[in-house]
C-alpha cells in the first residue's frame, strides 16, 4: 500500500519538479547545464517516488533503493568532475527538503499526519543526502588515485639517448607502487626500441634504504630477462657509504657517479665512441664505430 507521501509526491510531482529546480538555482547549481539538472531532477524524482510506492521501510539500506541510490552515484560523479564541494554537492538532495514540507503542509491538514509525514520524509531525504556525500568522496578518491597514477607514469619517463641505449632518471622517494611503474615503463621501452643497455639515473632520489636497494635490484634482473643491462648512476659518497652498510650486494651491476660517466660506458659497451670534431667555437660530435 502505498504512503501518504507518496502519494502526495506523485500528485504533485510536476509542481515539486520546477521548485526544486528553481531551489537549486537559488543555491549556486548554475556550473550544471539547465538541461542537465532538469534531466537529473526529474530522474531522482521519479526513483523516490517509486522508491516510496515499493518499499514498506523508510530506510535506504535495503535492494528496493538500489536505484535511487545507482541515480545519486551518477549526479555525485558528475558534480565532483565538476568541482563541486561535498555540502554543494549534497544539497542537491537537501534542497528538496523546502518543496516537499511546503507540499505537505497544503495537503495534510491533520496534525499528527503532518507531523508523522514530515518526519519521514526528513529521514529519508537525510540519509539520502549522507549517502551523496559519500557517494562524492568515492569519486573523489578515484580521481585522486587516477591523478596519481598519471603522476608517477609522468615523473618515471624513459628516454631514449641513442640507438640501443636507454635512460631512466628517477626523482623523489621509491616506493613498491612506484616500483612497479617504473618497471613496466622501462620494460616496455625495452621491447619497443629492443635496446641492450638502460641506465637507471637515481641522482634525484634523495635516500637510498634497503627497500629502495631492493626495487633497484628487482628492476636490474627484469631489464636482465627481457636482454638488456643495466647501469646505475647517480652514486653520491653517501649513497655509496649507506649501500655498504647495508650489505646490499650490487655485484654484476656497474655503477657510476653520474648520468654522463654511464653515457660514456654505455657507447662503449655498444661499440661507439664519440669524438669532437671543428674548431672551439663549432665542436660537434662525430659517432665512431669500434
């Protein structure tokens, strides 16, 4: 059977629509199109209703609100890409709050009936409200964890510094998940290019502990089995000193002082020299094979 609300709501459905709509406009929804919000409005609207003819219980918990709550996922999303605040975006439910009770008060002349439907009407629209709020910071989180992840594949580039040979400058702290960017990038150069050497420049990463250590490590055999090795530069006397101390073993593995020391083993390794040719005002570079 169905609820006095309802009831009311979808005698009135029309009515609540464009004062609502109006609401909302009142309380800064101008950044979502006049379309968009009336298509939303009247989807929630519809669903609520609905909602309140199917389901003998106030409470949103169960599966006859699954689509009610499937339609406020979706107006949640959209308003977090759009840069909307949790209460901006929650108000979005709150505001029908005014139109609802105004309704009620014109169609219910018992008190205790205005005051019972009231109250329900409160609790469900609260809890909806609470659930968008919600609902905006799983967004939110995804988008942060998106941007993240298009930060490290941003910050972890490899380049290409001649035919055959790879480059991977590293900034900031190495961490497991940056670990494994970093690997998939360098891996997946390496089977594009097919090249035989990659340096791993670690000169901007501010400390070396046995984890850090240990993702290098890693990095050096999986360049291994794809057919290519490995250079480290970057090696500052400190970091030198704390990979003693910490026994980590980085035999097999040549190290040097910086990018350009690497460079030069790396033409080597590869057959090349590189020589300078010209005057002092016009030097250039010539490639020798060896």
């Amino acid at each position: 059977m169905e609820s006095q609300l309802a009831t009311i709501l979808k005698k009135n459905e029309s009515k609540i629509l464009s004062q609502w709509v109006e609401e909302q406009k009142k309380l800064g929804s101008t950044r979502v199109s006049n379309e968009d919000l009336i298509s939303q409005c009247t989807n929630f609207l519809r669903l609520l209703i609905e909602g309140l003819q199917k389901n003998k219980s106030f409470s949103i918990a169960g599966t006859g609100w699954d689509p009610i709550r499937r339609c406020l996922d979706e107006v949640s999303r959209a308003r977090g890409l759009l840069g909307f605040s949790p209460s901006e975006t929650a108000t979005f439910v709150f505001s029908l709050k005014l139109p609802i009770f105004s309704l009620l008060r014109q169609e219910i002349a018992d008190s205790a009936q205005l005051t019972e439907e009231t109250w329900n009407a409160t609790s469900l629209l609260d809890q909806l409200g609470l659930y968008t709020t919600e609902a905006y910071q799983r967004t939110r989180e995804e988008i942060i964890a998106r941007q993240q992840e298009e930060m490290l594949e941003l910050s972890t580039p490899v380049v290409k510094l001649w035919d055959g040979i790879l480059a991977l400058p590293m900034i900031g702290t190495l961490d497991s998940s940056r670990t494994q960017v970093v690997m998939e990038s360098l891996l997946q150069r390496i089977m594009e290019t097919g090249s035989e050497i990659a340096i791993i420049d670690i000169t901007g990463v501010p400390t070396v502990d046995t984890l850090v250590a240990q993702h290098l490590i890693k990095t050096v055999t999986a360049a291994r089995l794809m057919g290519a090795e490995c250079i480290i530069s970057g090696i500052r006397p400190q970091i030198a000193a704390t990979i003693v101390h910490l026994g980590v073993d980085l035999a097999g593995v040549t190290t040097k002082a910086s990018l350009a020391d690497a460079f030069h083993v790396a033409l080597a390794r590869s057959g090349r020299t590189v020589t300078k040719v010209g005057g002092a005002r016009s030097e250039k570079l010539r490639e020798t094979r060896v």
